[in-house]
C-alpha cells in the first residue's frame, strides 16, 4: 500500500494481484452510501464489467454501470453531461460514489463528472492500463478535451482511494502496454536511478510482464508520483518534473493529429530529444544519454519523430499550455534519476538539437 499525503485528502493506493474479489472488502470501509456508479468503457467492461458488478454488489452496493465509447474521442464535455445524466437517471445523491474502472480516458473523464456532480461526490479508481496504474489514476488530475485542445478543461480532485490489480494489464495490447512502460522508465531518469538500474536489470521479465515485475514497477512510480505529488498537488513546482519528454512529445501527438504516436510513444521519443539536449549543453553524461536512449529503444518505442518540419515543432512546443510567458518550458535529466525543470533553454539549441542526425 502506499499513501498519498494530502491532510485531509490524503488517500491510499491498494497493490496487488488476482486480487479483484478484496475490492468488496475494501469499499466496505467507505462507509457513508450503499448507491455506487461504475464508470467504464467498451472494451473493459467486455472484459471485466460483469465481474467488478458483481463483486460490488455482494459487497451490498446498489449498483449500476455507465458504459462510454472509449478513445480520446470521447474525453469531452458531451460525455460528461451524459455521465450526470446516467447519475440522475439512477437517483445518485451527494453521498454516492463514482467508480472510474479503465484506462487514463476513463478516469479522466469519470473522475471529472466526479469532481463536479452536485459540486463534487466521492470517487474511487481502479486503473486497468499501466499508464493509469502508473500515473494518471494518481495524483487527483481529472478533465476533458475541447474542440480546441487537450485537457483544457478539468480540475485537481483527489480519489478517495485507488485499487491496482497488475491482473488486469494481461489483456492490455502490446502498444497500450508500451506506452505505459514510457512512463515507468520516466519515472527512473526524473526520481530514481536505482529504479532506473532495476528497469534495465530485469527488462526481459518486465517486456513478458512478468507480474513480479508489475508489482514492483507499480509500487515504485506510485510511491514517487504519491511524494510528489503530496509536495507540490496543484503543479507550482516539483510537480512539473512528470512532464519529463513531454513537451516534445505533446508537439509530436499534435502535429500528427494523435494518429501515428500513442501518447508514450510521443513521450518516449520526447524524453530520448530532452536528454540529448541535456548532454548537448554539458548537463548529462554522455553514457547516460546512451542508457535512456538504449531502454527505450530495447522496449520497442519509437526514437524518431519521422519527417515532421522542425520550426511546426517549435511553433507548437511554445503553444503548450505549462509555458509561462511564451517561453518554453522544459524539464531536462541532469542524471540519470535527476531532472530539473529549465525556461531559459533556446529555440536555437532546441532546434539544433532536433536537426541534428544523431
Ligand atoms: N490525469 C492524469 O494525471 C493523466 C496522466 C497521464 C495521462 N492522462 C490521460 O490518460 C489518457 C490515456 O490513457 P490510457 O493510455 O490508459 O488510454 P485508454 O484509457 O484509452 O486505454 C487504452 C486502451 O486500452 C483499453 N483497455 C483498458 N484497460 C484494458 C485492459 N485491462 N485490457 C485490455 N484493454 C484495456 C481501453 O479500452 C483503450 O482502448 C489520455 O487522455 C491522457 O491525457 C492523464
Ligand atoms: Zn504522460
């Protein structure tokens, strides 16, 4: 278990495996409601639906299940009216709670209609994509996109607890594994080399998904996303260090029109141009540059961004919305387990540094 400091928002994150049937035990600690909602999309509730509802109700909830599309598609404000719809349409008062069960899309967009449902009701993830299990289902960031851009509208609204059964990521896809793994192996470059040495140690078990493996790997990013985020919950900081790869790979996604990059993909060849530029500038050691670039690569994720124009890149890297000031905001690794967050690096060396033929 690993807790996420909060004061009065402090929650706990539960970790294991084959474990779905504890999840009753647990919600009977929530003690104030016996009306629940679970949030899901297609292709989880075909798989695991029919057992979390059952589960859920010997457990003595009245329950019932609110089924979205799924996809990026449907991350938007017409989905979130549906969901308060399905609330109403099932009598969920202010003491009910929201069960957001699925990938990053759903706990987003569940954990919004959440967040702002009678001014607000509880909610529980239960993340069933390693990216959700790693990141997204903590740390309280929930929202949806607009015509205009992603996640322009959301709110910081804190889970009442999270429940991570490393099960469930046995019948992820190979890509929608790959690109959660993108985010473990940013978790070691930004916070913890020694996490960084186990990911290289064990990178065959951990591409079979060894659940051992899952265990750890899940433990280990919770427990340092639950310290940062517990440092710094609203992103005026420390916080800004997640973003590790992302700016380049937010420029990526959008240029391509979120067709040809999964978001770790984007993200895994954005963290590969963050540590060149780093060693670029003197900050990293070249080895360490070949060890981020050499896991990235052994995983099977992307390390080029093909044939996008270099200044669109840039254009779109000074539209992203954690810039301040119209500067670019980037976080670099300045060794392996230790990034800091720059805004004084120059679009020329930005622009070199994605020119070069490396
Ligand atoms: N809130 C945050 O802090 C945060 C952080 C990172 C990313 N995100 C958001 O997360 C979203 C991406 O999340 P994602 O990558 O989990 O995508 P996703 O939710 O679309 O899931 C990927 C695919 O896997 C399927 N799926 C989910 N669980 C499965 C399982 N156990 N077995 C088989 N298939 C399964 C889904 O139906 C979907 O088709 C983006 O919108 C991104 O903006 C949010
Ligand atoms: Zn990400």
């Amino acid at each position: 278990m690993v807790r996420v400091e909060l004061g009065e928002r402090s929650y706990d994150i539960y970790i294991g495996e084959c474990w779905l049937p504890r999840l009753g035990e647990l919600l009977a600690f929530i003690p104030q409601t016996t009306q629940l909602i679970i949030v899901t999309d297609e292709n989880v509730n075909e798989l695991y639906g029919a057992r979390v509802l059952e589960i859920i109700r010997n457990a003595g909830f009245q329950t019932v299940s609110a089924v979205i599309p799924g996809g990026e598609g449907c991350k938007n404000l017409d989905t979130s009216a549906w969901l308060y719809e399905q609330m109403i349409a099932a009598g969920l008062d202010r003491k009910s709670i929201l069960l957001a069960l699925g990938g990053g899309i759903v706990g987003d967009v569940a954990g919004f209609a959440a967040a702002t449902y009678m001014r607000g009701i509880d909610y529980i993830q239960i993340p069933t994509t390693l990216l959700a299990q790693v990141d997204s289902s903590v740390g309280g960031k929930t929202g949806v996109n607009l015509p205009s851009g992603k996640n322009l509208v959301g709110a910081f609204y804190q889970p009442k607890l999270v429940f991570i059964d490393v099960a469930f990521l046995k019948t992820l896809s190979a890509r929608d594994y790959l690109t959660g793994l993108a985010e473990t192996i940013k978790y070691g470059i930004i916070w913890d080399q020694e996490f960084f040495g186990y990911l290289e140690q064990y990178r065959e078990p951990i591409k079979r998904r060894d659940h051992q493996c899952l265990m750890h790997i899940t433990s280990r990013c919770c427990s340092i996303k639950a310290k940062i985020v517990g440092q710094d919950e609203t992103e005026s900081g420390l916080r800004a260090l997640l973003n590790l790869g992302h700016t380049f790979g937010h420029a990526f996604e959008a240029l391509t029109k979120y067709q040809t990059f999964t978001h770790g993909e984007a993200v895994a060849v954005g963290m590969i141009y963050a540590a060149r530029l780093a060693c670029h500038l003197g900050m990293i050691a070249s080895k360490d540059l070949t060890r981020i670039t050499d896991l990235i690569k052994f995983f099977g994720l992307p390390d080029s961004f093909g044939s996008l124009d270099i200044g669109s890149i840039i254009t779109q890297m000074r539209k992203d919305k954690k810039n301040i000031g119209g500067k670019i905001q980037l976080v670099l690794p300045v060794a392996i387990g230790r990034s800091q967050i720059f805004n004084d690096i120059s679009e020329a060396d930005v622009a070199m540094i994605l020119a070069a033929d490396i």
